[in-house]
C-alpha cells in the first residue's frame, strides 16, 4: 500500500467495523459533513496526516457511534496507507486517542507521537 488518504467510503466502512465490534452494533448514522472535513485534513507525511484525520473526525464529531475507536482505526489506516504501522503498547494508544478526544493534547502532539512510534509496514500482509 502507499500514497492515497482514507476516503469517505473508507471511512464510512471503518465505522460500520466499529459499531458493530466494539458500539452498540447494527447500522451506524451517516456522519454529517464528512467530506468537508476530509477536504481540510492537510497533505503531508504519514503520521502529519493520520494524526489530522484522528483530530478532525473527533473535533467535528462526526461519528455518534464508536467515535474514538473510528478515530484510531481511521488513524491507523491512514499510517497504513502511507506505508507505516504503529508500534505502541495497547494501553499508550488508547491514553493518546482519549486525550485527543478530550483536547488534553492537540493534533501536533499526536503527529510527534506517531512518528516515534510509526514503523515501516511489513511486506508480509
């Protein structure tokens, strides 16, 4: 995988995966403003932009059902796509999605973060 961002449709998918594993199952809303959020995530490297997309959905809101693991699944996705995975104890990830959540830190908080802790993904998938 290289190159392109999480699409809408990408994104739509990965919160019907989290509502139905970790929220209240079933068929989740359609998020409003979707794609203008989308829009004003920046270009950049991996972990710039993973980080914007995580802070984005959570600061809009934009997904009543499972919002955080959304976030880190989206997030995740986008490192994925740019060639990266994440490498971070369970318990780190969950603390740094929350806090985003919680505006305890801000995006570029998130986007050093990443990139400590992002490796190159593995050939092997």
């Amino acid at each position: 995988m290289s190159g392109g961002p999480v699409t809408a449709d990408d994104l739509r998918f990965i919160n019907l995966v989290a509502t139905r594993t970790f929220g209240p199952g079933g068929t989740p809303p359609e998020p409003d403003r979707l794609d203008a959020t989308l829009a004003a995530v920046p270009e950049g490297p991996p972990n710039k932009r993973a980080a914007a997309l995580a802070g984005a959905l959570l600061a809009g809101r934009l997904f009543t059902s499972a919002p955080l693991v959304t976030a880190f699944l989206s997030m995740s996705c986008q490192l994925e796509l740019g060639g990266t995975q994440l490498l971070a104890p369970q318990g780190a990830i969950v603390g740094m999605v929350r806090e985003l959540a919680d505006a305890g830190v801000d995006v570029g908080t998130v986007e050093r973060w990443l990139q400590d802790r992002a490796v190159p993904a593995s050939a092997e998938g």
